[in-house]
C-alpha cells in the first residue's frame, strides 16, 4: 500500500490521490480545521451517490459547532440539489458533511 508522509493510505485516499486531490492540503475558506479524513469522507458520499458536478464543501464539529457560521453560509449560497451526511472522524469526532449539486 501508498504511504503518505509515513502513514498508510487508505485505498480511498490513494484513489483520491491518484486523481490529484490531496484532502491533507485541501483547504476551504471558512472550513480550514476540518481534519483531511473528514473531506475524504465527503468526497467518498459525493461520488457514491453520484453528485456530479458539486459544489459548497462544508463540514462541521457536532460537539462544539466549530465551522457551523460558515457551514450554513455555504448552503445558503449553494445551487439547486443539497446533500447532507454524518460522519465520525479518526479522532471519534462526530461531524456534518454536505455539498450542493447540479445545475
């Protein structure tokens, strides 16, 4: 299996990163402490339900809040379809995950 940075890579992960996408550097402003494992998860709900194109990656911390501002300012700016998860992160944290799709 691929390491990164001295850690095993998931084989979504690597799938990922053989399309170019590094959730580790992957930054959205507004979303900038949202653990690399979370986008991942996201990504991986996108394209399992097949939510192309997508737009208005948001996530935030259930315990706490954390991003939750920027979480509801994404979906209201966001187009057409709304998606929504959970998700738990490698840390145990719970997380809300979601996306706007179509045209």
């Amino acid at each position: 299996m691929a390491k990164e940075k001295g850690k095993h890579m998931s084989k979504w992960t690597q799938a990922l990163a053989e399309q170019g996408i590094d959730c580790s550097n992957w930054k959205h402003k507004g979303f900038e402490r949202v653990p690399a494992d979370v986008w991942e998860d996201l990504l991986y709900e996108i394209n399992k339900a097949g939510l192309h194109p997508a737009d208005n990656f948001r996530a935030y911390r259930w315990k706490d809040g954390l991003h939750i501002a920027a979480y509801k300012k994404a979906t209201a700016n966001g187009c057409c379809g709304e998606a929504q998860w959970w998700t738990k992160s490698r840390s145990g944290d719970i997380w809300r995950i979601g996306c706007n799709y179509g045209h």
